[in-house]
C-alpha cells in the first residue's frame, strides 16, 4: 500500500486561478479609433468633414462617442472624443 498520493492533494498544482489568452484572427495591430480634442467653434459635422471626408458622416462620431456625447448639439471644447477609423 503506497502513501505517495494519499492526503488531501496538496501535492496538486492549483489552476483555479489561471485565465485564457484571447485570441483572434482580427487585425490588432490598429485601433478602431483615433482621439480627437474639440475645439473652440467646432461641431460633430464640422469634426466629421475634417476627419471622415463628410459632413453628413457625424452621426457615426457621435454613435461612437455615445458615454460621452449625450446631445450631438452639446459637446465642449478639451473634450476628447473618439473619430471611428474609415474601414479599407
């Protein structure tokens, strides 16, 4: 009769603690977004022509800037806000 494995286990290694890696195949290497300070005079389509190319692109800013832009019509400048990078 062996004792080598007998008791309570302690000789175990614990793994309760561990937690997984993430992984994807999703690019990493660039962010979804690049931050932006508004300015005094500035708007959301003001934002959007400047960065996006149009205008009409600011609901896109202020979906992405949504915990932070509660009214499109009331955004402050040093407020620092994200502009959603064009895709392609």
């Amino acid at each position: 009769m062996s004792t080598a494995n007998s008791g309570s286990g302690d000789d175990m290694p614990d793994f309760s603690n561990v937690q997984s890696g993430a992984s994807s195949t999703a690019k990493t290497d660039e962010p979804a977004y690049e931050t932006y300070t508004i300015q005094s005079g500035d708007s959301l389509s003001k934002i959007a022509k400047l960065k996006l190319g149009n205008a009409n692109d600011w609901p896109k800013i202020h979906e992405a800037n949504k915990d932070t832009i509660k009214d499109p019509n009331k955004i402050f400048p040093g407020q620092v806000i994200k502009i959603p990078l064009k895709k392609g």
